[in-house]
C-alpha cells in the first residue's frame, strides 16, 4: 500500500484479462475481482451466508400478496453521479430476466415464485447487478469507478467518496509472469491457487495468506453412467485423485446442488438417449486453461490403465471407472478450445468428460435448466463429484481492509478483513 501525501493506493494482482464487454457478469477469477468493487446488487451475501444490505437498506417477503419488496437507501447513485432509482433497478432486473415493478421512487417488487428462498439470497448474483449501458465500461453504482488503462494496462479504480475507508486500486495484470516475482515488486493483494506463490508468502513476514471459499467442484460426466442415478459405492478412491491435484482441494461431500435440487418449475427433463458405447471416443476431455480438469483427468486414465486387483477397490471404483478400464488400451486425455469444448459437451460422443461446476448456487433451477439445454444426454444426477478447490488472497499486512462474499469475491473498504472460516474437510 503507498501512502505519502496523496490518496492511499492498494496495489492489486489478478490473473486474467478484464473485459469490459463482459460486466458486470464476470467471466473468470480477474473480472471477479474488479466487477465486485465497480457494480452493486440489491443485496450482499457474505463468506458465512449471512444477508447482508446492497443496494436496498431493507426488504420484506411479502408472502400475503407473494412478493419481495426491496426498499432503497437514501443517496445511492451511479457512478456518473445520476441518482439509482426503483425504474433503474426494474430495468437491470428484467435485463437479466426477471419481472419487477417500480412501487414508487425507491421501492422494488419481484414476484416470490421467482425467488423463493427465505431470504432474498438470490439477488446477490452478479447478473442481477445494477447497471446503465453507456459506450465504455457499463456503469455501476458501486464504490469505484474505472479509470482509463495505462499503456501497460494497468487499471486504476477511484473510490466514489473520499475519506479513509478506501483507497485507491491499482490492477495490475500478472499473466505470464511468476507470481513471487509480483510479490517482491509491491504487490499488496494477489488472488491464487499457485502453491508456490503460497508458500511462499507464508515465509515473508509482511504477508499473511487468507483462505477464501471452496468455489468450484470438479465432476466426472459419461455418457456410460445411468440417467437418473449417482453411481454408488465406497468413496475411498477418490482420495487418489488428490495429489494429482496442484492446487488447494478437498474430496467433495454432500449436499450437492445438482443432485437434490429445490422443487423447479417445469419439473426434471428427461435426458435424450446417450450415445451407444461402441460408437463412443476413447477420451476424457477437458477444457483448455483448466490445469486441474487435465490433471485429475491424467489420474483417471492411470487409474483405468491399472485398476486394483483387491475386489474390495475393484468393487469401490468399478461403477465409475468401470467404462474407463473397458476403454484402458486406447484410452487418452483430449484438451480442447472453449467452443470445441463446448460441441463435444453438447454431443456426449466421448466417453467422459471433467468439469468445474461452481461449489454453490444461489439459483439452481436456472442453473440447472441452463447446463440440461447445453447437455441434452446428461442428466445432473448422474454427475460423480470428485474435488473441490478454492485459492488463497495473499495480502500484505499494512494493505487495506476488505470483505470477503459467498462466492470469493473481495470487497475492498470498510475497518476489518473478514476471515473465510475453513469448512471443514482437510486442505493441500
């Protein structure tokens, strides 16, 4: 953090490129992190799942006439200056496909059977932001605002008020560069899963590492499992998985969001029929630029190649790699582009697939509705969990306060550094 005369500044590494195109629905960890300070949601929900206030200072479910009612707090605006009102947020809302109606100049109503959770949960998402369209970056109401890119592409972000909850942020992009390296040229934040980088923050002593939420559960998909069905057994094996695995992980446990869904309107969708067995590719495929999707899909075609003898581990691992081992003399890992990925996905003419789900869901009918449109063949319930992982914000110490959200986001501002308690289940 740099300090002197002027405005404190908070010196921030991200990994990725930040497309404004994309706000304010991030689109990997960078945008993550920089859409979270530019853009606001009716509501907040924090690393412990409590509620918290927005844009709305208060709301009521209003089960007499089945409706959420959002109130406004006073003050808000855009980062323009212009002030956020009920017919600005009724027009982000259906943006994004919801019905809302403006009640008045600061109240809000959205039908329940839209959201119908006990709490507003749902209006956190960040497709539900705030926004107005204009010709650069859309604009927010959140405390910051863009500036325009440096030359070398470093983002700056201004706080909306002054005083001294918040700082300055500098983004700095650190692709192709070794994130120790960044730690050593005043980087005062850095986001990661690297466990080089990890460790070695752990051994500087102006550094502390905080643990953020489990946010992404890898799964296996075949088009071999049966509709309808998680393939049983002990789950013992995937203990081997793990340290295939490079970054910070944890074997998944129940519940799983796709695997016991909330009742959804239009109930379950039948899968149309998988792809006959003869006529399948011998192949895990994986997504380009997933690292752990391609490791833990090496691992699989390992464990294939030489399955246990014991018919206790034959027995554990036989239902999910049962049609692996079949395919064992030919069988190889595939990494493809997003949009080949995407069309093998689609087809289900391989013999199984590794991918990252997120770990939760605010709203899991659209979820699901949304992945069963783009996987005909695949019915969710017959998904294999395997790993869930999570990374690490690396801070140093005199850097500025911030908040940490469900969904890892961090929140710059405010006088304390919430700390992600850990959850449970062992961590690498």
């Amino acid at each position: 953090m740099r300090g002197g005369t002027g405005p404190r500044v908070v010196r921030v590494a991200v990994d990725g490129p930040v497309d404004p195109r994309h706000a304010p629905e991030p689109s990997n960890d960078a945008e993550h992190l920089v859409f979270a300070q530019l853009y606001a949601t009716l509501v907040n929900i924090d690393c412990t799942g409590r509620v918290y206030a927005g844009l709305a200072e208060s709301w009521v479910r209003d089960t007499l006439h089945g409706r959420w009612v959002f109130s406004l707090g006073p003050g808000i605006r855009f980062t323009d200056g212009r002030p956020v009102t009920a017919p600005d947020v009724v027009r982000s809302l259906r943006r994004a496909g919801l019905w809302a109606v403006a009640l008045g100049p600061g109240k809000i109503a959205v039908p329940l059977e839209d959201a119908p959770d006990i709490e507003p949960i749902r209006f956190a998402l960040p497709d539900l932001a705030v926004w107005q369209e204009s010709d650069g970056w859309p604009v927010g109401a959140g405390p910051y605002r863009p500036s325009d890119p440096a030359p070398d592409g470093t983002l700056t972000l201004l706080p909306m008020e002054a005083g001294d909850s918040l700082s300055v942020i500098e983004i700095h992009l650190s692709q192709d560069r070794d994130p120790r390296d960044l730690l050593d040229t005043e980087i005062d934040v850095m986001v990661t899963s690297q466990p080089s980088a990890i460790d070695y923050a752990d051994a500087l002593p102006e550094f502390s590492s905080v643990p953020l939420p489990w946010t992404d559960s890898y799964v296996l998909a075949s088009p071999a499992f049966t509709p309808g069905e998680v393939p049983t057994g002990p789950r013992e094996w995937v203990d081997q998985l793990r340290d295939a695995v490079r970054v910070e992980n944890r074997v998944s446990a129940p519940p799983f969001w796709w695997h016991d869904p909330p009742a959804c309107r239009g109930g379950s969708v039948n899968p149309r029929a998988a792809v006959a067995a003869s006529v399948r590719f011998p192949r895990i495929v994986t997504l380009s630029g997933d690292e752990t999707a391609n490791d833990l899909a090496a691992r699989l075609v390992a464990l294939a190649q030489s399955p246990p003898v014991g018919p206790p581990e034959r027995e554990a691992m036989g239902s999910v790699l049962g049609p692996l081992v079949d395919l064992r003399s030919t069988l190889v890992v595939t990494v493809l582009s997003a949009d080949d990925y995407r069309a093998a996905l689609g087809a289900g003419r391989d013999v199984a697939y590794v991918l990252a789900l997120p770990a939760a869901e605010l709203a899991p009918c659209e979820a699901l509705a949304e992945f069963r449109a783009a996987t005909t063949w695949l019915d969710p319930q017959s998904l294999v969990p395997l790993l869930d992982t999570r990374r690490r914000a690396i801070v140093r110490r005199d850097a500025a306060a911030f908040s940490v959200d469900w969904d890892g986001s961090l929140r710059f501002g405010g006088a304390t550094i919430h700390r992600f308690p850990d959850g449970g289940g062992e961590a690498r």
